[in-house]
C-alpha cells in the first residue's frame, strides 16, 4: 500500500509557489498597518490636508489658494504663505473634501491613502514576473514601507505623495499592456499634479511614440480648457511664486520676513492627547517631533551647499541640473530609448524625477520616501541581485542609526546606484545567470 503523505518541504514548495498567496500576505499587511493607523492618527493635527482643502475653495470663490488672504490687500502682493504647495489642478481634486466635517474629512482621506497604497501594492505584486521578486517584494513593502515612520509622517500630516506614487504604476502598467495613447494622456495628468515629471515629455519626444504623443497632446488640451473653465488659470502663476517662497526657506532663518499663517480649515485632533508620557501616545508623539523638526527633512543637494557656505543662483542651480539631464538624455538617446523594455523606460524616468526631488531648493519631506515604492519594485523585478542588494542596504540605512552619519543619504545614493544598474546593464539573476529583461 503506498503512502500519500509527501515531505513537509515539499508541500511547503507547493504553497509557495501558489499564485495567490503574495496577494494574500501584502493584504493582510496593509490591513494591519491601516488598523494601527486608525488607533493613532485622531490624536494629532493634520497639518497639510487644510490649507489644501482650504485653497480649493478660495480658488471656487476667486481668492488666494496660496496665500493668506488680508482684507483689502490685492492677490499678486499678498506676502503670508498659508501652507498649500501642490498645483491648483491638484488642489481642486480636494474640493469635494469641504463638504464634511473636520474628523470625516480624515477618515476618508485616511481611507483614499490606504486605497492607493493597496492599490500601489497590488500593482507590484501582479507585475513582478517571478514567485521569488512577489516574496522579496512583499518582503520590502511591509519591513520599509507599511509600517515605516515614513508613512505614518504620511498618514498624520494628511500628505498626497503615495498619489504620484500611483500614478508611477499606473504609467508602468500602461507602457507594460502598450496603452500608448492612454500613457500620453495619464501623464499630461500627472504633470498637472506635480510638475517635477516635466522631463518626461523630452523623453517621450526621444522615444517618438506617435499615440503616446497624441494622448499627450489630447492631456495637455483637456487641461487648458479645465484650466480656462474652471477660472484657475492665473493660479498656477501663484503657484510660481508661492514656490519661489518657500525655496527660500533653506536655511530656515535665511528669511525671517516670510511669514505663515494657518487657514481656518486647520484641521486639529479628533480626539485629545490626555497623556504624552505613556503608551502609544508616547511613541507616536516622539516620532512626530523627531520628523517634524529641520533635522528630520530629507536633505537635498542646496541643504549642503548652504551648509557650505556655497550660495548660488536658482538660475545657476537649476541650469546646472538641466545640464546634468541633458547629459543623461543623450547617453540613452542613441538607439536605445526607442528600444528600451517598459521597465528601463519608466527607471529612466523614476531615476529623472527622484533626482529632480533631490535637486529642488525647496524642503523636501520624509513622506517624500514613500515613492521609493516604485523604484523598489522596479529593481526588484529587475532581477539584479546586485541592485536588490544594494536597495535593501539603503532602505535599511534610512533608519536612523545612531553610529552611522547621514545615513539617509548614503541610502539614497545606494539606492539610486541600484536603478541605475538597472538601467545600464542587462540584469543579473538571483541565481547568477545572465538574462535579458523583457
């Protein structure tokens, strides 16, 4: 009579290599970091969500989305930022927002986060080509990301990052499944919401994808009529200046005559802080102050020239960085971005944008980490053991650790020395064989 019971290994192995299961693991972890998010965020303020739920609505009621707005003071010379940096056409996307009170308006936008983050998630997961990058991936997201105090910064100051994060898998998603047309038109969106993915459109001109170029083209209509419609158009002019502004604030007391004042939509806590010295309260209150103060911002390349003594013109400064692209452009321009396999297209443009990130003279936030979910992925599905190393290092080195200086930064530079291997090279299995990426 032969036996039907196998080796444990063996059923093991079997799990394993069930398709499902990744799905399973990374739902459960984001369900788990929302639960905690739940108990956490009603003790603390929102910071960021109502000045931009405030600026929609003084852009409906034809005021200042940027500024303070003083009685009797003209818009282009109000001088006290309220708070809001995104685009107006990001801005309006909260409108809907001012019809709820104080406490919902958290709830939901605690809701939308985690949507697209399960969203962000499951992209990854189904995208990824091997049972090994699902697990590694799975693995990645819940040990420095899901739980990491860089998206709990994110939950408590009500931030819009893992938005542009989204929209990064949505671009891949699109580019993998040959959607041109709708990759055009997603990206012109994009742009709308965050600027700093401009230098896609040189490469799209590279790349020279008609229909990628008419959803371009068809984007960009759409949004001037949005814009001329919706009356919004002088406000990206605002927007200009409002940035300017705030670029000046490196170092923080370079200009002690530009002032803040928060908008009456400030939204506070939903439930008081009675004890900061015990529990949760005590562990969630520390990693608060410990990100919110200077030293807890991301550093940028101005923050050490500054520190330098090293002044320069944002003329000089950002066309030195235009330079830089330029130069980059040209390396991968010759036959080869008109042939590249969509995930070397969208690492050339991730390793473009978190650049421009690090390059930008205004403060950049711990929140602003959370994108490094797409380029984790990116890298992972990459297949290079050598970048999966180098990308575990650095998102374990952006962990403060007490003995390692600047270790944030060190992270970051072993991160993006990770995309680009990615980039320039044909990939390395975890078994060591070489393949091709397709």
């Amino acid at each position: 009579m032969s036996s039907t019971n196998t080796h444990p290994a063996k059923n093991l192995f079997v799990l394993l290599n069930k398709p499902v299961l990744p799905f399973i693991i990374i739902v459960i972890c984001v369900t788990v970091s929302f639960i905690n998010a739940q108990k956490l965020l009603p003790l603390f303020p929102t910071n960021d969500l109502g000045p931009r739920i405030a600026g929609a609505v003084a852009i409906t009621e034809k005021k200042s989305a940027y500024f303070y707005n003083q009685p009797g003071v003209p818009a282009d010379s109000l001088t006290i930022l309220n708070g809001c940096t995104i685009t107006p056409f990001a801005i309006l996307l909260h409108y809907p927002l001012k019809f709820l009170t104080s406490c919902s308006v958290r709830e939901v936008w605690l809701v939308i986060e985690y949507l697209l983050l399960l969203a962000c998630c499951i992209i990854a997961v189904m995208l990824t080509p091997q049972a090994t990058g699902k697990y590694l991936l799975c693995i990645c997201f819940a040990l420095f990301f899901l739980f990491s105090k860089y998206w709990l910064m994110h939950l408590v100051l009500g931030q819009i990052h893992i938005l542009y994060a989204f929209l990064f898998f949505v671009l891949y998603g699109l580019k993998v499944k040959d959607k041109n047309f709708l990759f055009g038109l997603v990206l012109a969106f994009t742009i709308a919401c965050r600027p700093l993915f401009a230098p896609a459109v040189i490469m799209l001109f590279l790349w020279y994808n008609k229909k990628s170029l008419y959803g371009l083209a068809a984007g960009c209509v759409f949004l001037v009529l949005f814009n001329v419609f919706s009356g919004s158009t002088r406000y990206w002019m605002e927007y200009a200046r409002a940035v300017k502004m705030y670029s000046l604030q490196i170092p923080a007391d370079a200009h002690p005559e530009i002032a803040f004042k928060k908008p009456v939509t400030y939204l506070e806590p939903c439930t008081a802080l009675q004890n900061t010295t015990t529990g949760d309260a005590k562990k969630i209150n520390g990693l608060f102050n410990g990100l919110s103060r200077p030293a807890g911002l991301i550093k940028t390349i101005e923050d050490y020239l500054v520190a330098n003594n090293i002044i320069i013109t944002n003329t000089v400064y950002y066309s030195a960085v235009m330079l830089a692209l330029a130069v980059l452009l040209i390396l991968l321009a010759k036959n080869r971005i008109k042939t590249m396999p969509a995930n070397k297209f969208l690492c050339l443009l991730f390793l473009i944008y978190i650049t421009s990130e690090i390059c930008t003279p205004a403060p950049r936030g711990p929140y602003n980490f959370m994108l490094w979910m797409f380029g984790a992925f990116l890298i992972i599905s990459g297949k290079d053991y050598r970048g999966i190393i180098l990308l575990f290092i650095g998102l374990a080195l952006n962990y403060d650790h007490p003995y390692i200086h600047h270790g944030r930064e060190w992270g970051e530079a072993l991160m993006l020395l990770a995309g680009f291997l990615l980039l320039f090279s044909n990939g390395l299995s975890i078994s060591g064989k070489k393949h091709a990426i397709t």
